[in-house]
C-alpha cells in the first residue's frame, strides 16, 4: 500500500532483494562480532580439541620438531593459529581472523547456492547463512571447522561453476581455483578428499548415464570431465605436497597426507558401545572417545597398548571386533550416521551456556534442511533413476554422501555435519525459491549435461 506513495526508484530498491540481503548480512557480522567478544569467547574455551590445537600452535610457532601424536588432526588449522600468535603470547590476533573468516562464510555460502542452482537461491543461502548458529558458534571456538566450512564451500562453488562454464579457459580456471580451495579444506579437515571423489565420481556417472543428442560419444562427454579432474589435483597438489612431508616426517616416516588418525578412528568406531579408548604405550598414552557414545550414555572404556598411530594394529583390531560381531557393526554404523544427522546437538556447545540455541539449531536443521532436502528428492526419484543420476541435485547431495561414508567407517556426531549443512542450505533453499525446478527439469537436465560435455 505505502509503495503507491514513493517514487520510482525507492520503490525499485525496496522490490530489490539485494538490499535486505545486505541488511540481513551487516546484521550476522554484528551477531558475529558479539558472540564471539561477549558471549562465548575463545579464550575461556581452550579445552580438549580446542587445547590440542593452540597448544600444537605454540609447537609450531616456536618451530619445535613434531611427534606422531601431534599428526593425529591436519596441521592447517594449527598451522594458520601459528601464524596469527607468531611474536606474541596473546590469541587476540587469532580472536580477530576468526571473526573475519566467520564473516566470509555467508558470501561462500551463497557462491555455493548460486553455482548450484542460480541467483535466487545464492542469495537465499546467504540470508540464511549469515543468521545460521552453528557458523556464528564455530567462529567462536579454536576449531577447524570455521575455515573448513569456508574452503569447502567455495571448493565445491567453483567446481561447479567450472562444470556449467562455456569457455574452456574459464572452466580450467574454476577447476584450478577449485583444487587449492580444496586442498586448504582437506589442511584443516581430512573429509574434504572423500567428499571431492564422490563429487567426480558422481559427475562421471552423470556423464555416462547422459543421452545427448547428436554424435557424441562416451568418451567426448568424459574428457572435459577428466581434465577439469586433472586441473584440480594439479591444483590441489602443492599445499597437499606440503602436508604430506610434514606429517610424513611427524609420523616417524610412515606416509600420511592430513594424518594419521584414520586408522584409529576406524577402530574406536568398531569396538563395540564403548566410550573411550585409551591408546596406552610405554612412551606415550593418548585416548578419545566420541561426544556421539556420550550422549549415548556409553560407559566403557577400552585399553590398548598399541599407539594411537600405530595404523595396521588399529585396523586390525577393528577388523577382528567385526569378524566376532558382524550383526552389532551394521546397528553401530547405522547409528554413527543417525548421530551425524540427527544427534541432540552439536559438541561443545551441548554442554556450554549457549546449549539452548545449539539444540535449537538442531531442530531448525531438521525442519529447514533436511525435510525439504528429503522433499527435493523425492520429487526428483519419481522422474526416475537416471534423471536422479544425471541431477544437479545428485551432484549437490554428492559430497554428503562423501561424509556419510566416511562416519560409517569411523564414527558420527553433529559437529562432523555442520560444515557439509552448507549443501543442505544450497538444495533447502532452491526448493523454496523454486530454482530447483527449473533447474532439474527434464528439459534443463539435458541441456546441462550437453554443455557439460563441449564446455572442454
């Protein structure tokens, strides 16, 4: 009613959406900059995990050799706090990037949705990113998960982007930009490599299943796809190279690329209901055990005298807990990916003061994402399996799966989800802008795949 009495151009602006966009965006930095300042700094938070990396921050700073034990997470994060307290005692320098890396994710969020799915939902993405708690709560911890949820989402925006691109040095480019992104993801969290396989591997079947029209082959729809695949590991290799040596050298010249820690998660996850394992050796002990057993209420602990690094006895104790409890392992796995995806709340915040709104995002991450991530999909299945295969949706979904895998082999909780809540947001969000329609329509499903074919 009010427009009618405004001019042309205020009228334009408020029809805008960029605008309240912004506004909402300014509005998430602010919450940002008060939660982490007022609300829950890091500083009074140095415990468990978070003590494990600024104290291996302090380490590396001070340019101290590094023990297996200390490879047990990729050195990304540590490395990047290293950087910041280089010189000085204080965290405040670290205090501050966080603030600023939490302030980027809206905008990678919002790359990932309009590569995915168009403007719309870009913008969408962003809106719900900038107000969404888990990122405002993971930029106030000394975790790697803040720069990990900013690498993978424009990782996967850019290899997305490079797949619709028409020109091939545009495409390339993405590709590249889309590997070094993806290797500083995999320096602070080692799922980033599993979800990027299941990626490729998803877009490769994709290919094949593709009826294009005209003449082309199997093999001229494969090729792009395998030299964007070549482009990325070149340009994924340099920092993973780096990574490679160092924890190789921690790890008492036993090869590891992000840690070495694989092997025991693999075995902590398949030692039956359990609540910690303790690694105990002559030289050294270690334990962990899982928030998901937890909250389980788990009460048994396990002690070994292998070390925590020790790859091949890890795994074959696991493999031996299997062979004796082949019905247990498939209801543990089953709950591992149960916990990532529906677990009461996310660690540590469940237990802190702030407990409230992590349970409340837990049960918004449900209503908002995963409903219409489940409506979405069944929406696209009744088109039929090769129109599932060949969606973009399938392709979103795709590093999701990468994590799920990755839980049943190990174990879950919902903090291992929230950096991969980025896809949710992306699909959630062309549902109810409608640019999933568009975009995983019969009609636009073809013509994607023919471009994806000659955009090399």
């Amino acid at each position: 009613m009010i427009e009618r009495f405004l001019p042309p151009r205020a009228r334009d602006l408020l029809r805008n959406p960029l605008p309240w966009v912004l506004l909402v965006y300014v509005s998430g930095i602010v919450l940002r900059v008060i939660y982490t300042l007022h609300i829950q700094r890091p500083e009074d938070l140095i415990l468990s995990d978070m003590d494990f990396y600024v104290v291996l921050a302090r380490k590396i700073a001070a340019h101290d050799p590094l023990g297996p034990w200390e490879v047990t997470h990729p050195l990304g994060y540590s490395a990047l706090l290293a950087f910041l307290i280089s010189g000085t005692d204080s965290l405040t320098r670290a205090v501050n990037a966080q603030i600023v890396i939490s302030a980027l994710v809206p905008p990678a969020v919002g790359l990932l949705g309009g590569a995915a799915y168009g403007r719309r939902t870009g913008l969408l993405a962003m809106v719900f990113a900038s107000l969404y708690f888990p990122f405002i709560d993971y930029g106030a911890l000394f975790l790697a998960e803040l720069p990990f949820i900013l690498s993978l989402a424009l990782a996967f925006a850019a290899f997305l982007a490079a797949r619709d691109a028409g020109r091939r040095a545009v495409s390339l480019g993405l590709a590249a930009a889309g590997g070094v992104a993806l290797s500083l993801a995999a320096s602070f969290k080692s799922v980033a490599l599993p979800a990027a396989v299941v990626f490729f591997a998803m877009e490769a079947v994709a290919l094949v299943l593709t009826r294009a029209n005209g003449a082309s082959s199997l093999r001229a729809r494969l090729m792009p796809w395998l030299l964007r695949g070549l482009v990325v590991a070149c340009g994924a290799a340099p920092l993973l190279g780096v990574l490679a040596r160092a924890c190789t050298r921690a790890n008492e010249g036993r090869f590891c690329v992000t840690g070495n820690k694989a092997a025991s998660d693999f075995f902590l996850g398949h030692t039956g209901r359990i609540a910690n394992v303790a690694w105990e050796t002559p030289t050294r002990g270690i334990g962990y055990g899982s928030p998901g057993s937890f909250l389980r209420n788990y009460d048994r602990n396990v002690t070994v005298t292998f070390a925590i690094h020790d790859s091949a006895a890890n795994i074959a104790a696991g493999l031996r807990w299997i062979a004796a409890h082949s019905g247990e392992v498939i209801v543990l796995s089953i709950d591992h990916v149960y916990d990532t995806l529906f677990g009461v709340a996310a660690w540590p915040t469940y237990g802190n003061e702030t407990w409230l709104w992590a349970h409340l995002s837990q049960y918004l991450f449900i209503a908002l994402l995963f409903v219409p991530f489940v409506l979405a999909w069944a929406g696209i299945a009744k088109r039929g399996l090769r129109a599932a295969m060949t969606s973009r949706t399938a392709l979103v979904t795709a590093p999701i799966a990468g994590l799920l895998v990755t839980v049943v082999i190990a174990t879950g909780e919902v903090r291992y989800r929230i950096p991969f809540d980025v896809f949710f947001i992306a699909i959630a969000c062309a549902v109810f802008t409608r640019d999933l329609a568009r975009v995983d329509g019969s009609r636009a499903s073809r013509s994607r795949a023919e471009r994806g074919s000659a955009a090399a």
